[in-house]
C-alpha cells in the first residue's frame, strides 16, 4: 500500500506543514486511515456540515466593482455557514473574459463546478446573460439546486 503523495510529500507531512498536527501514520510508518477519520470527525464537530454554494454575480462591466461584491457574497456565504465557490474570482487570475474562447473555457467549467454544488446564491439586483446561463443549468439537473436570491440588504450585516 502506497501513501498519498504531492510532490514527493506524504499527506502526514502536508497536514503537520499545515499545523493540522494529526499524524497520518502508525508507529511503523504504514499509513492510518484511522486519524485520518478522527480528524474528520473532529473538525466536522468543531465546524458542522457546510454545504458547497455557488456564487452567481455579475463579473463584466465594472470588473473592480463586481469582484468586490463576489467577495462579499462569499463572505456573507462563510457567516451563513457555507462554503462559497465564486468561479469568476478564480478564472480571471489565469484567463481572459474578454478573450472569447477564454470565455467559453471559463463558462463550461462554471457548468461543471455549478454540478458539483448543493446551491446556488444569485445576486438578484444585476442579473447578466451569464448569470442567467448558469440559473437555468441549476434547474436542469436531474435534482435542481435550490436557488437563493441575494439583494442589498443581506449584504448589510457583511463587513469585509
């Protein structure tokens, strides 16, 4: 049986590099799944079930002005205890909306990850062509994600 590893590290050094401190290994040094689940237990304790969200918020026009309010969607996501996906802060570090094939990349992988999520938050107050994309694929699945739409005055109690 081989450990998981990174980049020639094992997970038992990646959880102490990341002060995690729970070792992944018995004394032998074979690995021990049972920690592994001791932890798991122990943070979902400590943190409870949070659902992933996707973040559904204008990015184009005015792009600064837009990002600021996917980070406050997600922070408000984080106090609602979410954990909040927000493609359009992602993509845009290595991609380019204004390239159309860019574009095209960065919106199936909105699809894919929109599947991979138990929700989708909308801002309700600028809802682009995008935006719309994405709600309609929230209701195409074979299960529809429950949609909640997001104003102003939920963004009231989020100070970033």
């Amino acid at each position: 049986m081989s450990t998981t590893r990174i980049q020639g590290t094992s997970l038992g050094e990646l959880m102490a590099a990341a002060g995690i401190g729970i070792e992944t290994t018995n004394a032998e040094g074979y690995p021990d799944s049972t920690t592994f689940q001791a932890l798991r237990r122990v943070q979902r304790a400590e943190f409870g079930y949070r659902p992933l969200t996707y973040i559904c918020s204008p990015y184009r026009g005015d792009v600064e002005a837009n990002t600021e309010l996917a980070r406050q969607l997600c922070a408000l996501a984080v106090k609602r205890k979410k954990i909040p996906l927000a493609p359009h802060l992602l993509f845009p570090q290595f991609m380019n909306d204004q390239v159309e094939s860019d574009r095209e990349l960065a919106m199936f992988m909105n699809r894919i990850l929109l599947g991979k999520c138990e929700s989708l938050w909308v801002w309700e107050e600028d809802i682009s062509a995008g935006m719309r994309l994405e709600i309609e694929w929230a209701s195409l699945y074979k299960h529809p994600l429950p949609v909640t739409y997001i104003n102003h005055s939920d963004l009231m109690e989020v100070t970033l």
